[in-house]
C-alpha cells in the first residue's frame, strides 16, 4: 500500500473511533460522547474518506480528484464539529439541547472534552497528510 494511502486512512480511522469518545463534559452529568449528538455524521464524513482512499489501485498515490474530494469532506467533518464548539460557546448565557440524548441543559455547565478536538485536528491534518505525503507532481485523474 502507498505511503500516502496508508497516512490518510489511519488519520480518518482515527477520526472514526474519536466519535466514540467524549465530546462534552457536562459539570455534574459527567461526559458525553459523539453518539449522543449529530457525532454520526462526522463518522459517516471520516468513513467516506477510508473508501476513497481505498479506490483504485492501492500502490499508487492519490489523484488530484481524489486527493480534492478527500481534503472537502475531512474539512467538512472539521468545520462542523467547530460549528457545534461555537454554539456551545455561545449557550453560555442560555439553555443548550443536545438534540437525542440530553435535553436543556444550562450552557454554563458544558464544556468541550478532548475528542471534539481531535475531530477538529484530524479533519485539519488529513488534507496536510495527502499533500504532504505525496511522491510527484498531481497528475490528472
């Protein structure tokens, strides 16, 4: 398997099992994890981004179509866990609703935890990962 290949893949398995993990921390409630939120879809994004990486033939390098699709939807994956950090921060003052599993919890009580961030990380470094480890110029594919 390419080098590159291999990089992307590990980084959006990463990205998957962060799902699992504890996304918020709710003061006197303890922690929640991606599963209990809209988590689903950043695992669907990261999932999307193992199959493309797993197209073709495996001892090649990325295209550039492949290389431009992975980076969108690793970066949608990014962009929509820092929409949530945003609403989060802005419940400060309000009441935050989770949407599935807790609902109406004062925003002052919640707080991001260390997996929303790796979402945000990984989301950020996949798209680094395909450029960086890339052996030649793009070639059109």
């Amino acid at each position: 398997m390419n080098r590159q290949r291999l990089v992307v893949i590990v980084l959006a398995v990463t990205g998957m099992i962060a799902t699992f993990l504890p996304w918020y921390r709710i003061a006197q409630a303890g922690t929640l994890s991606g599963i209990s939120s809209f988590g689903w879809f950043t695992f669907i994004m990261f999932l999307i981004v193992v199959v493309l990486a797993l197209c073709k033939n495996l001892r090649e390098p990325l295209g550039m179509g492949v290389a431009w699709s992975i980076g969108i939807v690793s970066f949608l994956a990014s962009f929509i866990m820092l929409w949530r950090m945003t609403d989060v921060w802005f419940a400060r003052e309000g009441i935050f609703s989770f949407g599935t599993a807790v609902e109406s919890v004062p925003g002052s009580q919640i707080s991001m935890a260390y997996a929303s961030w790796m979402i945000v990380a990984v989301g950020i470094l996949i798209p680094c990962a395909v450029y960086l480890f890339r052996k030649h110029p793009w070639r059109r594919v």
